[in-house]
C-alpha cells in the first residue's frame, strides 16, 4: 500500500517521512528512535506533537498487556531533536495517546487497568511511577531514576484501595 507524503512528516506513527523525488510517494522513512524494545503486535507507542523544546514524547504499552519483556516497555520516554531518548517516568499499562496542557505539561490516558483504572488521565512528570509494577526491571537502564521504594505484590491496587 502507497503511504502518501503532504507536509512531510508522519508523526503519529513517530517516523518523519519524504517524498525525496517529488513523485508525492513518500520514500524516505526516518526512524526517531529505536531505544526502546518492541517483538510484539501489542507493544503499542503513541507519541505527541513537538514540544516547546522540540521534543517528541512517545508512551510505551506493555508486552502482552501485563509484562514488560522489552526496553522500557510500560514507560514514557522523550526524544530530544538530536535523537536522544531520555525515560522520563514508568507505571503505564495501555496508553492510548499523548499531549500537552495549555501550559505545556505533558499528560497520557490510560485506556485499561489492572493497577491503572480505565480512562485515566496521567501527568507524566519525571521520575513518576504512574501505577502498573511491571515496569521494575528496567530501572538499571535509566540513568538518575530509582524504582519507587515499595513494590505492589497483589494483582491489582483496586482490592486494597477499596478497603
């Protein structure tokens, strides 16, 4: 199937796209990034629009809906115009789509639980840990954050919040 090119840019999909040789057919395919692991059809990525700073920022499901098997799988990360990814907090489950506030706060929804109920909205602030305790293992991979001192040990935080 032809990917048609008009301004240029793809960036729902997190690839800028070209059309290099004017025939409108896009051509050209620059990745963003590919520092966060993907070996499955559910490990969805949703990015944003730029930034201020010219930032993409992009939020990672989880592999299968309840495990993290690959990099920063149930983490929201940036990349930065010069390509760098930089994880900025964890705990995300099935995000379904990324954007900013009118101040320029950067939010995700989170469209499923367990550990994160349906339909919430998160602030993505850095260093947060948003909820879903799949997430752990990655911490050795991002410089300057620490897992949060408790991890949850039941299959969903709805039991204990609701005593």
């Amino acid at each position: 199937m032809e990917r048609r090119c008009n301004d240029g840019h793809d960036l729902g999909r997190g690839h800028p796209i070209s059309d290099t040789d004017g025939d409108e057919v896009s051509d050209r395919y620059d990745t963003l990034t590919s520092n966060w692991g993907y070996a499955e059809g559910h490990e969805f990525a949703f990015g944003s629009k730029h930034d201020p700073e010219g930032n993409i920022w992009v939020a990672l499901g989880l592999s299968g809906s309840y495990e993290s098997h690959n990099l920063f799988r149930g983490w929201a990360v940036k990349v930065t115009p010069q390509g760098k990814m930089i994880p900025v907090c964890s705990g995300l489950r099935s995000p379904g789509g990324v954007g900013a506030n009118a101040e320029g706060a950067m939010f995700v929804i989170e469209s499923q639980g367990p550990w994160n109920g349906c339909c919430s909205l998160k602030h993505l602030k850095e260093s947060a840990f948003l909820g879903h305790p799949a997430i752990y293992n990655w911490y050795p991979f991002a410089p300057g954050m620490k897992a949060p001192s408790l991890e949850p040990k039941s299959n969903s935080r709805m039991g204990v919040e609701k005593k």
